[in-house]
C-alpha cells in the first residue's frame, strides 16, 4: 500500500476536537514550542478515529501517521504564536456552538452527550474551549499560507491518476443528493408551558423552598441537577449569551429573575465570585416538545414538495428561498454524492422507494432538543465501483489536490521545525 492512501484517510482533523482531562501520571510523548501532546491526548486521537471510521484496530503505520497529524498541528499553532495569529472570544464560540451541535446530533440528545463525558454541558465548554482556541489559531495561519488554494493542471490530475490508481479507495455505493433543511422552532405555546413552570418554581425559590432540592427534582439539565444545579466555577466565554450577562450582573447570594435562552428558561443562582470566575447553580425548565409545533414544519414542506411536483417552482429556487441549510442553500441544496453508510435507516428506506428526481416525504434531522425537518431529491444513484478517469474525475482531481497540498504542506512544517522547537519522546 502506498503512502498516498495513508496521507488521504488522516484528513480528519475537524473532528479531532475533543480531549480528556490529563490523567495523573500522564506521560509526555512530545513538546513542539511551549506546548506538549500527552500520551492521553494521542490516545484519545486513535480512539476518535476508531470510531469515526468504524475500525475496531488501528495498525501501527495509521498510528504513526496520525501521531504525525498532531505534530503537525502543534507546529503550526507554534508558528500561529510566533506570528501573533489572533482568534477573538467571539469566533471560538461560535465554532464551539457549531462543533457542540454537530455532536449532540451525532450522539441523539444533549443528554447523551454529558453522561459520555459525565459533566454538564457548561463544563464540557470549559474542558473544550482552550483547545479549540488552538486549533483555530492554526487553522487561521493555515488558511494564510494556503490563501490561493491549489491547483492542479489536467495533466497532474492524470500522472496522479496513473502513479496511484491502485492505491486509490474505491467509490462505493453512493446517491448524489440535494435537500431542503427547515429547522423547528419553538412556539409561543411552548414557550409560556415553559415560563408558567419556571414562575412556580421562582415563586416556591422566593417562599423559602431550598434551591438545591428544587434543582434535583425538577431542573431539565439532568448533570447538574443531580449536584443540586451545580455548575461550577467559570469564567466568560463559556455559556451562551443571555445565562453570562445575568449571571455576571449578579451579587453573591443573588437569584436572578427568568432568564431566557436557546434551551428554555433559567433560574440563576450566584454562590461565590473568585476574581474574573462565577460559582452558580442553576434551575433549567426546557421547552417541552408539542406536537403542533413539529406538524407545523412538516406541513410546509409537505406544501413545498407538491408546489415542486407541479412544477410551480423547481427544488433549486426552493432550496434558495427556504433552506436553512447555511452550507447548501445558495447551491440550490445541493450535497453532492453520499456513501450509504452515511445514511441512517430511517433515511435511506425513504431513498430505496424514489425513482431519481423524486423527493422524499419529510424527514427528522437532529437531536431531542435542536432538530428540524427536511425532504431530499435523489439527483442519482451511484453502485460501488473502480475509479476510472472517465466516470470519477472530479473525486481523482480532489485526491489530487489533497496529495499536492499535503506536499506543499510537508515542505512548510520542515522549514517551520527550522525556528521551532520539536522533541518526541519516544
């Protein structure tokens, strides 16, 4: 097996966000600049890419190519610091938001997500942010160097194509798809369901009844509740808006009135402030889930699928209008081509019964707290297959663009290790 087929699959590094808290006894495997990678750090990499890819043993030349990934990394966030590459609060946390949402989907509930990591989601955002941080400070260096992209002529498309052929992965069963993404928003209904609940709770917090017993039995944050709403100490940038303005308005001791956000209505309570950090407790009631709210998404895309069907608009100019599909709506919804394995059942039993440009029924998308619906076009259908030029040339020019970028890249990092300091321990 060539190096190329190596250098294709490690391209995982936007998943390769969450690290576990250094264990006592962790072991230093690396220092690049003033930073380390511990043996727990690189663990964790192969465990993630275990999953990701769904392989149940990673052979010793795929550890060795991941742990370079890393060490790459490091370097370049080295370099990031030497350049004073700056990222601001703001954009680390809305990539945060974006990275915690893709998981939560991933994994089918919020509360799935904290019993993996066994800590509120508040916390999850501390344990995750100054990583992040890093991430995208090398990312931003990055992008600068790489700034023009890279091109490949047709003719390195071809000799790429004729050196690495069979090293290539090949296509396998495959529908090229578009879609349409309505998200479900929260109704006025569910939304004074919610504030009724959390007034009662406020008026018997006001009575005398205890904080952290009504926390235990009635909060909807199911980690904190069971420490009686406990969230710690934190500082600024770690939750969202609307929670760190009241919370940091606060005096010691202080209940806040109902604060409102993305996830229902909070009960505030400020325990203790240690210089720039917050020691609160809070009370979550979520906004429960009506159905009318849900049938209300479907039944306009129900609309949208017949207006369609008779040709009063086509999907594309849909898509442009409605989607909330930030990547693909301003390209008519398209996706592109995705492997089955990617489909749920749910999803790909509504594809086996279209005939290609038909358009699926709506479809749940998401977890229990964030989701929407959408409906699909099936565009093709594609049967696993050898790579030829002829039917296949576009995803060969993109490996080609990845090989290219990964050289240009290897010649970077080696005048980078120039100025910076690298050890690997092992």
């Amino acid at each position: 097996m060539k190096k190329l087929f190596l250098i294709i699959i490690v391209l995982f590094t936007a998943n390769c966000l969450l690290y576990p808290q250094p264990k006592e006894g962790d072991r230093i495997i690396a220092i690049v600049g003033n930073d380390i990678i511990l043996e727990s750090d690189f663990q964790y990499q192969l465990q993630l890419y275990a999953r990701e890819n769904n392989i149940k043993q990673i052979s010793p030349v795929l550890a060795q190519q991941l742990f370079e990934q890393l060490l790459t990394e490091k370097i370049i966030y080295a370099k990031a610091l030497q350049d004073s590459i700056i990222v601001t609060p703001d954009e680390v946390n809305k990539e945060l938001d974006y990275r915690l949402k893709g998981l939560i989907e991933e994994l089918g509930s919020e509360q799935k997500l904290e019993e993996i990591y066994g800590m509120s989601l508040a916390k999850i955002r501390y344990t995750l942010k100054e990583e992040l941080e890093k991430k995208l400070m090398a990312d931003k260096l990055r992008r600068k160097k790489f700034s023009s992209g890279i091109k490949v002529s047709d003719k390195e498309v071809n000799d790429f194509f004729n050196t690495y052929r069979d090293s290539l992965p090949q296509a396998g069963e495959e529908y090229e798809l578009a879609h349409i993404f309505v998200i479900r928003k929260v109704s006025n209904e569910e939304k004074n369901a919610a504030k009724e609940k959390a007034l009662s709770l406020l008026d018997s917090i006001k009575n005398g009844m205890n904080f952290d017993e009504l926390a235990r039995k009635y909060s909807n944050d199911s980690l904190s509740a069971l420490n009686g709403g406990d969230l710690g100490f934190a500082r600024k940038g770690i939750f969202v808006k609307e929670f760190e303005e009241t919370l940091f308005s606060l005096k010691e001791n202080e209940i806040s009135d109902l604060v409102e956000t993305e996830y229902g209505y909070h009960i505030i309570k400020l325990n203790e402030i240690r210089a720039d950090q917050r020691k609160a407790q809070h009370i979550l009631v979520a906004f429960p889930k009506f159905e009318s709210a849900d049938m209300e998404v479907i039944k306009f895309l129900k609309d949208l699928k017949a207006r369609i069907e008779k040709n009063e608009i086509t999907f594309e100019e849909a898509a442009n209008l409605y989607s909330q599909d930030k990547d693909n709506y301003e390209k008519g919804g398209y996706i592109g081509f995705v492997p089955v394995e990617r489909l749920d059942s749910t999803m790909l039993m509504a594809l086996n019964n279209l005939e290609v440009n038909q358009i699926t029924e709506p479809l749940r998308i998401g977890g229990d707290n964030n989701y929407g619906y959408e409906v699909f076009k099936l565009l093709s259908k594609s049967p696993a297959h050898k790579l030829s030029m002829e039917r296949d040339y576009k995803r060969i020019r993109r490996y080609a663009e990845i090989y290219k970028e990964n050289m240009e890249l290897d010649k970077w990092i080696n005048e980078l290790k120039k100025t910076i300091y690298v050890e690997v321990k092992f």
